[in-house]
C-alpha cells in the first residue's frame, strides 16, 4: 500500500521519501513521487522548496525513462504539472532547466492516455508563463499533426490541445501550418461540445488562427460540423444564456473574422451581435478583466470602418461607459495583514489601471477616427482632455501609446486644434513625450505634431519654439520610413505660409544634401512630402528669391532629378509646380532661363499626353512671362524664340477647359509681336 503525507507537511522534514525517490526500487521510488506529489499540492511555499533542492532533474529523468513502469512516469508528469502550477517564477525555473522540450517529446511518443493527458495539462499550465518556448510547438510539423489527432481521444484532450494551440499561435506561418493540418475543422467539431471548458480554449484558438490572416479566416468563416457553419455556431455562443466569458469570447472571434475581411461590416452578425455584445460588456457592472478585453476588442472591430464606429458611439451610452474606465479605483483591502500580499495586491491594482486606462484610449481613438461629431461628443465627455494629458506622461509605456493614438485621433478635428487642444496646452507633453520615445509612440506622437503644425492650430508657434525642427530633421535621418514621412510631413505643415527665417532655419538644418536622399527615398510619400516641403519653402516672392540666391543650384539640380527619373505623373507635377514657384519669383527667375535643359523639359511637358503635367508645365510659362514684372519683354522673346508661344497656339484648340484656360492666360501675357 503507499503511505501519504500530510498536504501541508515540510518537505524538510521528509528527507527520507526525497532519498527514496532517487532509488533503483521503482516502489520506492513510486512511493516517494507520490508522497512529493501530495506534499506541493496548493502550497506554493513547498512547491518552491522542492523545486530549490533539485527534485525538478531527477522527475524530469523519470518521465523520459521510458524503460520505467507508466504508471511512475505518469506519476512524475502529475507532480511536475503540480509545480507548474506555482507562481511566475516557479514556473520560469521549470522552463529554465528545459522541461518542455521533454514534455512534447513525451506527449509525441506516448502510448498511454493518463501519461499523454497528464503531459497536456503541465505543458498548459506552463505555456500561461510569458517567456515559455510556446514555438517549439511549430519546429516539428509531427508534433502539430500529433496533437490534433489527440484530441477526440478525452474531454482532457478537448481542453488542452487548443489551449496549447491557441498559445502558441503566433506568426502566420503558425496560422498556416494549423490551417494546412486541419485545425479548423477539428476546432470547427469542438465548437459543438457542450462542455464550457472546450468551447473557451476552442473559442481563443480560433481566434488567433484567424487574425490578420485573409485566407485562415476565409477558411474558418465557411467552414461547418453537422451542418452548422461555424460563424453562426459563434454568434450562438454570443447569447445572453451562456457566462459572459463566453460571449466574449466568441465576439473577440467575429472581430478577427471580420477584420480579416471574411464577414461584412454591415453582416448582421457584426452589426446587431458583436457590436452590441461588447457594448455591453464595457459596462461598470462587469469583472475589471472582461470590461478590459471588451473595450479593446470593441476598439479593433471599429477602427477602420465608419458605419461601425457611429453605431458604436449612439449605442448604449457607449461614451461615459468607455469614460468610467478612465476613473476607476481599485477597492482598497484594510484587513490584509500579508505584506507580501498585500505588494503582490497594490501591483495587480497598478496593472489594472494602466490596463483600463489603455483600453479606453484605444477605444476612444478608433471611435473618433473618422465623424467629427464623434470627436465632438468623445472630448466633451468629462475631464476626457486632462486624461489624455496625464496619460501622455504615465509610467506606463503602453498607456502612453494609447493616450498618443487617442490624441492623434482627436486631433483630426480643425475645431478641436483651435479650442480644447490649445485650452489644455497637449503640445507640451506631446513633446516632451517624443524626446527619447521608443519608435512605436515616436511614430504616433509625431503623426499628431503633424496635425499640430497644421496652419490653423495655435499650437504651432509655441511648438516651433521648443525645438520642433530640430527634431523633425533628424526624424527625417531615421531608418524607419513611417518616422521619415512623418518628420517631412511636420517639417512641410512648418514650412506652410511661415516666416522667412522658420523657412531659413529648415533649409539649414535639414541640408540640402539630405533633401537630396529624400528625394531619392524608396517610400513614395516621403518623396511627395519633400517636394511639398520645398512648394511651401518656395512660396511669396520675397523668400523664393532669397532661398533661391541661397541655394538656388541645389534647388534646380533636385527638380531636374525628379523630372528626369522613372516617377509617376503625381511626382513629376509637383516638380513642375515647384518650377512655377521658382518662376513666381522677381530674380529666382533667372535660374529657370538660364538653364536650357529646364527650358527644354518644359516643352516637353507642355505636350505630355498628362493633362495635369500639361497644365503645370504652362502655369510655369505664364509665372516667367508675367508683362506686369520687370524683365518680362526679354523673357517673353526668348521663350517665342525657341518655340514656347507656337506650342501655346496649338494648345489653345484643347477641348479640355481648364488646360484652354491655363493656356490662353499665357499667351494673353506674350505682348503683340
């Protein structure tokens, strides 16, 4: 008969049994595992013990024995799943020492259901910890096609294997690899069981098969078990008859589907369940943890579609809702006299708050994404803007990201720039917030300074005076191309109708030399955005002349380039509006009659097949033959001289009105011959 020990019993007082378990007697040593075994169950103060003094190796010996008897390795899975249901750290000395490549190894190779079962579960417990090797489930294809074939085997089967599967789904080969072994239709069959601890772990699963993978989630939304497709078997979960658990669980799965583009926007499912369903489990009279996960999900099913986001925003009180999690406290415990508990509690209140506080400003930021109006409501709810101020500046990186997506929402709103934004002065932690940044918050921060250094907003000058141009400048050196577009994108709303010497000031720190790797960028928009930084350096006759006698040769060069290289029609027409601003000029003009080759290249353009290059090129001719400025008798016999005014005669039959236009200004400037 083996003997028992006391659950609660020291295992310092029981160095006898841990001797027994290294002995050759497969009795003893059965005995022993089990005695360990009882001894670690619901204690993590001898779960720890037992771990500290080596126990770990010698059970991880026994269960890839395979020469020993089943019964004592299964017993050793049983008692190393016991440990990995121990604390964090507990269960990172588990990982640490390589339990889990012997887990899958033993599950792999298994004949008996309690050992394969018993593996299942500690292989579950331990992949809840954030740095388990979850992708050693992907190295070996086997494994996958093994694990699956598992499943119908027990309800215990039924629980882990997509647990397992739906942790260690990350990548979209991952996604591929379950999708080409079948999972969805075994996860389809599992939709179906009746038992609540399936249908969760099944739910989560395919969850993550199918987000942000099209071709998964086309497969997922037309798959079926007995007849019933499994997008419809979802929403049946979504009913008010099953634990909100579920039911957001299998919303968050018709956001992924829809996201993924297999289920419509306006598809009922999404309009009057999903919407509704997370609406509703954002409510204060929910668990923080499902009001957490609601509001995010919530936040991802209406970031990009508009319908959706002001259905959202008229549902339900769907605002103060979304507001209520920025103000919650934690309740306070007095009676708590554990000091370790009572660290461990005020740590798990921090990370709620900073959990709540970045669902709600994901949320806000996909709502107010696209309707004025929704903006309008959002930044009238309550203290809204002194949240997102103090959000800025959270400990939190991640509530810092959050507050920047949400303000740079909002901050798509001209009215807003003109009157909240500058009430509560957001441009201060804004770049505070971008020195130093890491380049995820770098790259939202400084899409919101694009916003702010719009015309209109008032933001804009005391933005300049803090150092805006330099750091824009150097945004523009990054390697990340998004932080490039940003930072010329700024610097081109800078340079919008500004002074001479802010126009001075990003010519010099910028370089010319820079504006030249810029303008040879990969990234299209960033080319775009560059020529537009030089349209707006090059605007009111005064600053085009002296920028142009600064760095006139530069200048020109950079045109030439663009003109003359494979760009499409929208980049050469800024070019050549770009030559028009240069042309607006009283001396820079020179720079545009001296030179031949642009002489010729308009010509050329005044001819393109291009209607759009056609009319830039000639607005060009007009700027150069304006007969009100002086010089222009000149200018005007020179361009008759090399054919400029016989190619406007022959335009002039267009039938296009705006280039008929555009043409007979000019030649109504040419003086008659």
């Amino acid at each position: 008969m083996v003997s028992l020990i006391h659950p609660f019993m020291n295992v310092e007082s029981c160095r006898s049994y841990i001797d027994k378990l290294y002995s050759t007697d497969t009795q003893k040593c059965h005995e022993a595992i089990i005695c360990l075994k009882n001894s670690v169950i619901g204690s993590n103060r001898q779960k720890g013990s037992v771990i500290s003094q080596g126990v770990v190796t010698r059970l991880m010996q026994l269960l890839g024995d395979t020469n020993l008897p089943v019964e004592l390795r299964t017993e050793a899975a049983v008692t190393l799943g016991s440990l990995a249901k121990g604390t964090e750290a507990h269960v990172k000395q588990l990982i640490d020492v390589g339990i889990v490549p012997l887990l899958l190894n033993s599950i792999l190779t298994s004949e008996d259901t309690k050992l394969t079962e018993a593996c299942l579960r500690c292989v579950c417990s331990i992949f809840r910890h954030p740095s388990a090797p979850v992708e050693l489930i992907f190295h070996d294809t086997q494994l996958v096609t093994h694990l699956l074939s598992l499943v119908m085997h027990s309800i215990t089967n039924q629980i882990c294997v997509p647990t397992i599967l739906g942790t260690a789904t990350k990548t979209v080969d991952h996604q591929r690899v379950l999708c080409e072994q079948g999972a969805v239709y075994t996860l389809a069959a599992l939709l179906c069981s009746p038992h609540y601890p399936v249908l969760m772990p099944t739910l989560h699963c395919l969850a993550n098969l199918c987000y942000q993978n099209p071709r998964v989630a086309t497969s997922v939304s037309t798959a079926s078990f007995g007849g019933k497709a499994v997008p419809e078997v979802v929403v049946g979960l979504m009913s008010r008859d099953h634990p909100t658990e579920m039911q957001l669980a299998a919303a968050r799965c018709l956001t992924y589907l829809h996201r993924a583009g297999s289920i419509a926007a306006d598809d009922p499912k999404i309009l009057y369940k999903t919407l509704p369903c997370l609406v509703v489990l954002c409510k204060k009279d929910r668990p923080c943890e499902e009001r957490i996960v609601a509001a995010e999900t919530l936040a991802y099913l209406t970031e990009v579609d508009t319908e959706l986001q002001r259905l959202a925003s008229i549902s339900n009180h769907l605002v103060p809702t979304l507001a209520d999690l920025l103000h919650y406290q934690p309740e306070t415990n007095n009676n708590n006299n554990n000091n370790n508990n009572s660290t461990n509690t005020a740590l798990q209140d921090i990370q709620t708050v900073q959990d709540m506080k970045q669902a709600a400003f994901r949320a806000f930021a996909s709502l107010g994404a696209n309707d004025e109006d929704i903006r309008k409501k959002i930044i009238e709810t309550d203290s809204l803007m002194e949240n997102i101020v103090s959000g800025l500046q959270d400990s939190s990186p991640k509530v810092r990201l959050a507050a920047v997506r949400c303000l740079h929402s909002l901050s798509r709103s001209v009215q807003q720039l003109r009157t909240t934004f500058q009430d509560h002065s957001v441009w201060k932690p804004l770049m505070q917030l971008l020195q130093g940044a890491t380049d995820d918050i770098l790259s939202v921060a400084s899409s919101t300074l694009c916003n702010l250094l719009l015309d209109f907003s008032p933001s804009k000058e005391p933005i300049l005076e803090s150092g805006a141009v330099d750091l824009l400048c150097n945004l523009t050196r990054r390697p990340d191309p998004a932080l490039r577009l940003n930072g010329i994108w700024a610097l081109m709303n800078m340079a919008f109708q500004a002074e001479q010497k802010i126009k001075s000031q990003i010519l010099n720190t910028l370089g010319t030399d820079q504006i030249f790797r810029l303008l040879s960028d990969p990234q299209v928009d960033v080319l775009m955005k560059t020529l537009g930084l030089l349209r707006n350096l090059l605007s009111t006759k005064p600053h085009i002349d002296h920028i142009m006698g600064l760095h006139g040769n530069q200048i020109m060069q950079a045109v030439i380039l663009i003109l003359e290289g494979n760009h499409s029609a929208e980049v050469k027409e800024q070019a050549l509006c770009i030559l028009a601003n240069i042309g607006d000029g009283d001396s820079a003009k020179d720079y545009i009659m001296a030179n031949e080759d642009v002489l010729k290249k308009l010509q050329d353009y005044m001819m393109h097949s291009n209607v759009k290059l056609q009319i830039a090129a000639i607005f060009c001719i007009s700027n150069l033959v304006w007969k009100e400025e002086s010089g222009s008798a000149e200018r005007q016999a020179k361009l008759k001289e090399i054919g400029v005014y016989r190619l406007l005669q022959q335009l002039i039959m267009t039938n296009d009105t705006l280039l008929f236009d555009k043409v007979k200004t000019a030649m109504d400037q040419f003086s008659e011959a």
